[in-house]
C-alpha cells in the first residue's frame, strides 16, 4: 500500500510544477513586452523633443514679429542672433502662415508667311519659349494673404550695348489682399487690370488658341498691370464686382497706340491716375455678362498738351450650352485732344467672337473670328485688321495642354504685314 503512494505524490507535485512552470514562462514574457514598451517610449521622447525644438523655433520667430512690431523685429542685425538654429539662419522668414508655390509656361512655334506686297516684309518661322512664370502666394493668415508671380519672357535677357536680346525679367503681380467680410476684400500693389478675359486668366490651359487673341493684345493691352489699390467683391445673385484706382498709361505721338502706353509698376510715372471699375454677373447657369469701365485725364501724364483724357468701355459674354460654348468680347477706347484726332486715334476699337465645341473631356474645336483697329478714324484710309483662326486644344491632363490652330489674317492695305500660316504650342500650370 505505502509503494503505491509514490506514483501519487509524484502526479501530485507535476501537477503542482506545472502552473509554476507556467508563470516562470508569462514572467519572462512580460519582461520581454516591458523592454519593448521601454525602448518605444524612448523613441516618443525624442520625437517629443525633437517637437518641442520645432516649436521652440517657431516661438522664437513669432516672438521676432512681434518685435517687429512694435519697431525693433525689423533691425537686421536681428536675424542672426535667433534662438535655434533655423533662427540664426532664417530669422523671421517663413515662422509662419501657409505659403503656395506654382507657375505656369508655353512654348510656341509659328510658321507664318507675310502676305503683304512690300519687298522687305518677312515672314515668321520661330520657336519661343514665349513666358516662364513663377507663382508665390503666402496665408499669413485666414484673412490676410500675398499673392505674386514674377515671369520671364522669351527664355532669357542678355546685357547688349544694342538692347538686342528678345526677352524681359517682371512682375507681372505682386499684391497683399485683406478680407473685409466673406464677400468683400481690399487690395493693394501690382495689380492685373480686371477688364476682358485674357488679362487676369492667362494661364495656357485655360483658352484656345497658340497666341492670345489679338484684341486682348492691341487694344485691351495683356498683359496690363498697374500699381494701386482696390475692392473686389460680390453681392446679390451672382454679381461680382471689382473698384481700383491705379497708375494709369502713357502713350505718345504720332500714333498713340495703347499697348504701347504700358508702364509696368516700374518707377511709373503718376502725374495723372486712373480708375477702373467692372460689374460681372453670373446668374443663370451657362450665362457670365460683364461690363468694365477705366478713366484717366491725361493718357501722356503730361507729356503732350495735344491730348487729353482717355476712356475705356468694353464688355464680355460667356454662353454655355453642354458641351458648346461662345466666348465674346468688345473694347474701345476713346482719347480726347487733337493729337490722337489728327491721326485717327481717338477711337480705338476692336471685338471677337469665339464658338468651341469640347469633343470630348480631353480634346476641344474652336473657331474665332476678330477685327480690330487703333486708328479707326484715320485720314489717311482704312487701318482695320481682321483674323479668323481655327484649331484644337487637347489636354493629355487638366493642367497641361496641346495646342495647334491656323491663322488667315487680312490686313488694311497691300503693303501692310499680314500674317497666315499655322501654330503650334504647349503648355502647362500647376
């Protein structure tokens, strides 16, 4: 009897091993989780820190503006002297707000035969990297904001004593804007002029055609920026409006030509200011009207006593039907003063019309057909141009775009250049 209870107590103490055996296992196991958590935790620490350091930093660059303004943050013997490093390299720029960076571009190639009877006129054959552009906009806050976009025309400028190089370095918009309420904001810097389509929507994607339309070129003169302040704002059902007084142009004799009046902001002279005012309304669906208006007393800044004030009318329209769409615009300038009288530039005219059909999301047709003039009463005959182009768009994204239309140009007289051929172009934005 006693052999028999060995086996027992044998079982009994296995079975008691066991559960120990068992702890000794979730023992180790758990110290094993606890060194993993240990070696996590110091992994969040230094992130922690490493957060820290960056708002430390971006303290550091708040604590700088409001220094200055209070008229010490703008010493730049400052701007080294920072907290951080990125304080010490940076100073105040960029601690804070939201910045945006973009562009856009194209490039052309024109294959045009100069039609006209004079022995010296030459044709066009040319590849032109026409506008390089580089966008900046900068949130210093949800009300507050900076807007610019400095271009290059032509792929580059060279210091000739001949001035020969084709290309030019500007700013072609450089502007602070202030919310004043959700449907109300002021303005104020270089400005593009709100009148026609072209001069504020230019990016290559969003029209037809290789070239801008010459109306939107001649006599509303795209790209035209001006120096000054304003309101932009909408009320109502649709309606939409902007107000801006601004350096104005300054054109000259003998023919008074108003593209060439464009001063650009730069160090433009301000003897006489001009306003411009537009009213757009977009209503009904399909539909977009609008109306602008720009007056300047003296259009030579002083320069020419035989002329005097200019006024600028002009009107757009936009019918959408599906997929159709007609696309029309007309502009025209009166200048008072013999000067411009003498020659037949006091009335500057000139219109377009513009059917397109968007075959498919990527692929649209259009035609366009478009007169204009800068000497509409010229005593000396007819100066009216008239174009009709043709062509498509194909957009392989949204954002980028290829371009092919043909030109038939008609000019005034046999000796006058007059252009036909074809375009190619492509170009992009983001």
């Amino acid at each position: 009897m006693k052999r028999r209870k060995i086996p027992v107590a044998l079982g009994f103490a296995l079975a008691l091993a066991s559960p120990l055996t068992a702890a000794a296992d979730e023992t180790e196991a758990l110290k094993s989780e606890v060194e993993q958590l240990k070696a996590q935790n110091r992994i969040i620490m230094e992130r922690l820190e490493a957060t820290a350091d960056m708002l430390e930093s971006m303290q550091g660059g708040t604590q700088m503006s409001a220094a200055g303004a209070s008229g010490a943050g703008h010493d730049h013997a400052m701007l080294g002297t920072g907290t951080t490093m990125r304080d010490r390299t940076f100073g105040i720029h960029g601690s804070t707000g939201n910045t945006t960076v973009g562009g856009y571009g194209e490039l052309h190639y024109n294959n045009w035969t100069n039609k006209s009877s004079d022995p010296t006129a030459e044709d066009v054959k040319e590849i032109d990297l026409h506008r390089f552009i580089l966008f900046m906009g900068h949130e210093f806050t949800d009300r507050i904001r900076f807007w610019s976009e400095l271009e290059v025309e032509h792929a580059y400028i060279k210091d000739t004593s001949s001035g020969s190089a084709p290309g030019e370095v500007s700013i072609e918009q450089a502007f602070l804007e202030f919310d004043l309420t959700p449907d109300l904001a002021a303005r104020a810097g270089v400005l593009l002029i709100p009148v026609g389509f072209i001069n504020e929507t230019h990016e290559p994607p969003t029209f037809y055609g290789v070239e801008r339309p010459n109306v939107e070129k001649y006599i509303i003169p795209t790209t035209w920026r001006e120096g000054g302040a304003g309101l932009t704002g909408r009320f109502g059902q649709g309606f939409s409006y902007d107000v801006l007084g601004h350096s104005g142009l300054m054109v000259s004799a003998p023919d008074y030509k108003i593209r060439g009046g464009r001063t650009g902001a730069g160090e433009a002279p301000a003897d006489d200011l001009a306003a411009t005012a537009r009213l757009n309304w977009a209503g009904m669906p399909g539909l977009q009207l609008g109306v602008a208006g720009q007056y300047q007393s003296d259009i030579t800044q002083g320069t020419d006593p035989a002329a005097g004030s200019a006024t600028l009318l002009s009107g757009t329209l936009v019918w959408q039907v599906s997929r159709f769409t007609l696309r029309g615009l007309y502009a025209t300038w009166r200048l008072s003063g013999n000067g411009p009288k003498l020659v037949g530039a006091d009335e500057q005219t000139g219109w377009y019309l513009e059917p397109s059909w968007l075959v498919t999301p990527k692929l649209g047709v259009f035609a366009r057909y478009s007169e204009w003039d800068n000497s509409v009463n010229s005593p000396s005959g007819p100066t009216d141009y008239a174009q009709i182009d043709a062509g498509f768009n194909y957009w392989p994204h949204e954002n980028v775009v290829l371009k092919f239309n043909y030109q038939d140009q008609s000019a005034p007289t046999a000796t006058a250049d007059e252009y036909d051929g074809f375009s190619l172009g492509v170009g992009y934005m983001f």
